[in-house]
C-alpha cells in the first residue's frame, strides 16, 4: 500500500503529545507542513532520529500520481413480456417438440431477448433473431432459480461463452453454462 508523504505526516502529526493548548497547535502546523510540498515537513522528537528521517528524504522527492479507473457493466435478462408488448409470449412448450442442433460455444449477450426455466437444469434462451436456445446448466444448478430471468457481467467480446462465463440470479445462485443447443421445431 502506498502513502503520500500528507497521509504519512499527518498520522505522525496525531501520535504527538503535550500540553493541551500545544497539541493543537502542533498538529496544525504539521497539517500545514504536509499540504504545502515546498516547505519542509516538520516531524514530532521521537521521528527526528532513527530511519524515519531518511524514508522520508526518499519519499519526498517522489511525486506519486495515481489514477485508477474501474468499469463495470451488468447486463440483466429477463423473462419474455406478457403478449401485447415488444417480445411475444412463447407458446407453450409442452405441445411442440423440438430437437436439439449443434452451436458454437458462445452467443451474443446483448442478442438474448428473453429467459424461460424449464424443469429440469436448463434455460431456455429467446434470442432476438427468433431462434431459441437451450443453455444447460452446472450439475448443482437448479433452472428455477433463474425464473426471474439472471444477470451476466459484460466481457470485452460481448459473449456469453460455455465453460468461461458465469450468470447470476437475482436470489445469489451464480453458475456456469455447461452446453449451448439450437432448439428447432421438428415433425
């Protein structure tokens, strides 16, 4: 952890003791000492002798600019609307089969339009070309604690990739994805 040189004086200035009056005295003139670079920081008795004179010869000359940047996008998807808004209502499942077809490994977060939770580990995904695609979970993840739909964290490609990514549900339960299949109606 690194200390400015007004951090390191100002602790110093607070461990000084003495006489009431004088302790307030002191503590702002170091607090002036260490906000002004030029003048020349003032140490309590008990600094002025040992090591600490010299680490603080060495951190004095040292200009220490800091700049730490964090971004963070979370990106929620959500059940489909209700009939009547942008994303129609599926039609009920148990009345169409479906078979599975290979797909690569990863898809397009932002091209998920809507999640649906089935019974057994798996989540159906809405895409919004109007494909659906089924994301088999982890083994110890439960599909129904997706049926609020989950979060994913944006990655700098912008997919949601098997075995690298995780979501999240509103409730905490995070998982991986484990296999990604097209689902197709079939005859």
């Amino acid at each position: 952890m690194m200390l400015s040189l007004a951090h390191l004086l100002s602790v110093l200035a607070l461990s000084v003791t003495g006489p009431v009056g004088a302790e307030h005295a002191v503590r702002a003139d170091v607090w002036r000492a260490a906000m002004e670079p030029e003048g020349p920081p003032m140490l309590p008795n008990a600094a002025r002798s040992g090591a600490m004179p010299d680490i603080l010869d060495a951190l004095s000359n040292d200009v220490w600019n800091q700049v730490r940047i964090e971004q963070r996008l979370v990106i929620r998807i959500a059940p489909p609307r209700s009939a009547g808004r942008e994303i129609a209502q599926p039609p009920p499942f148990s009345s169409i089969r479906f078979r599975e077809r290979k797909m690569a490994n990863c898809l397009p977060v932002l091209g998920i339009a809507g999640v649906q939770a089935t019974t057994d580990s798996r989540l159906l995904l809405f895409m919004r070309d109007r494909r659906i695609v089924g994301a088999s979970l982890d083994k110890q993840c439960r599909a129904a604690d997706f049926y609020m739909g989950f979060y994913v964290q944006q990655t700098q490609d912008g997919l949601l990739c098997v075995g690298r990514d995780s979501i999240h549900s509103r409730s905490g339960t995070t998982c991986s994805v484990s296999k990604l299949r097209e689902l197709i109606p079939g005859e």
